[in-house]
C-alpha cells in the first residue's frame, strides 16, 4: 500500500503498511473522512513524521489523541495551529518550562519549532471524529505508533522518551532504561498536573542528557 509519509520512516514501516490491519485502518479512516469532520486534516495525518526523519529523532514525546476541536489538531501531539488559544494541557507544559528553564511564556501553541529540532511529538491514534474525543481509538492506529517506537527503540539510541500519565508510560513500558533516558511524570492535564508533572524538570533533565551524549539540546 502507497502511504504519503517521510521517506525514512516509510523504508522502516513498509511492513507495517502491507498487514491486514493497516489496510483495515486505511479504509475506516478514508471512510470516516468521507462522512465526518476528522481531525487533523488529511494532508496532515503523519505530520510529525514530515518535521522529524528517523535519523534526527532525538525526544520523543508520547501523546494518546489529537484534539478534537476546529483549529487545533495539525499533527503535533499537544500542539495546535497558529492562532488557536492553547488548551490547558499546553498551558501547563508552557508552565512547567517557564519554572524549568526560566524562559518567558510563549505567544504561539505550534509546536513545529521543536519537532524541527528532532522533537517526535507522537499521537498513539492520529485521527480523531471532531467533537468526539477518542473516538478512533481500538481501530488499528495504536498497533501503528507500536511499531514506530520499537523501530525506535531497535535502531536508535540515547533517545530522550518523555513519558506523562500512565498511558504513555504503559505504550513505553519496554524501552529500554540502559541506552536511553526515560522520564515519567503525571500528565500536564488539569485533573493530574498537580500531582507530579509541575517541578518534573523533564525539559532540562532531557537537555542535560543531550549533552552528555554529545547532541545539541532542544530550544523549549
């Protein structure tokens, strides 16, 4: 099966792409387009993987769904597009690295700029009906980011794996602790963020780790 996605990753997942699973997941997908508003729009369903080719991968950053309302989902887990308001989860991440790093609080809730750095920011389902959170879930896409992370985590090494509620932390359960560094926090959602993700340090934890293995640290 053709599927329009950065061109290092598609030599690792072409696998993935011929399974009866995926080509399940194509046709629901294609259908739901067909009759729903979906999010984020077509174009941008492996945008993450436009912004951050296998072999610059330096953090990934594990998120569950994309948003669901109009404006924000562009592909970017936690991002929204240009000029949308920030929803709290980013709020909070915005906070937590004003406290971390001490740098001023952004006008903008696009996240390309860090996915440009090698920022993975990975959705575990990458589409979503709008209005309607998760409302993709259990349909093939899970098994899809499975198989991007082990990829990851067979080929590459002295990752930085961000990992924020249990979740994430159970889709990431098996990286590998010794040739990476894992950081595990409550997520920045308003109902958890209190409870360990604000004063995690993960932005200059992740950074110090950078450095330590010889890579450029990301700008947050």
């Amino acid at each position: 099966m053709e599927v329009k996605i950065e061109e290092s990753w598609k030599r690792r997942l072409k696998d993935e792409f011929e399974k009866d699973y995926f080509i399940r997941l194509t046709d629901f997908v294609r259908e739901e387009y067909r009759t729903h508003t979906v999010y984020p729009p077509g174009s941008l369903i492996f945008n993450a993987f436009s912004h951050c080719p296998f072999e610059k991968v330096k953090v990934v950053l594990l998120g569950q769904d994309p948003y669901h309302e109009p404006g924000q989902a562009h592909g970017l887990c936690f991002s929204v597009q240009d000029g949308t308001p920030f929803p709290p989860s980013l709020v909070n991440i915005f906070k937590e690295i004003g406290s971390d790093l001490g740098t001023p609080f952004p006008t903008n809730g696009n996240l390309t700029r860090w996915a440009d750095q090698g920022v993975l920011l990975l959705n575990a389902t990458l589409t979503v009906r709008a209005h309607q959170a998760g409302s993709h879930q259990n349909k093939g896409w899970e098994t899809f980011t499975d198989a991007v992370i082990h990829r990851l985590a067979e080929e590459r090494e002295h990752l930085v794996y961000i990992l924020w509620g249990s979740y994430a932390q159970k889709k990431g359960a098996f990286i590998d602790t010794s040739r990476n560094l894992v950081l595990k926090s409550a997520h920045p959602s308003p109902l958890s963020a209190h409870r360990g993700f604000f004063g995690n340090k993960h932005f200059s934890l992740a950074n110090a780790y950078l450095l330590e293995t010889g890579q450029t640290p990301i700008q947050w």
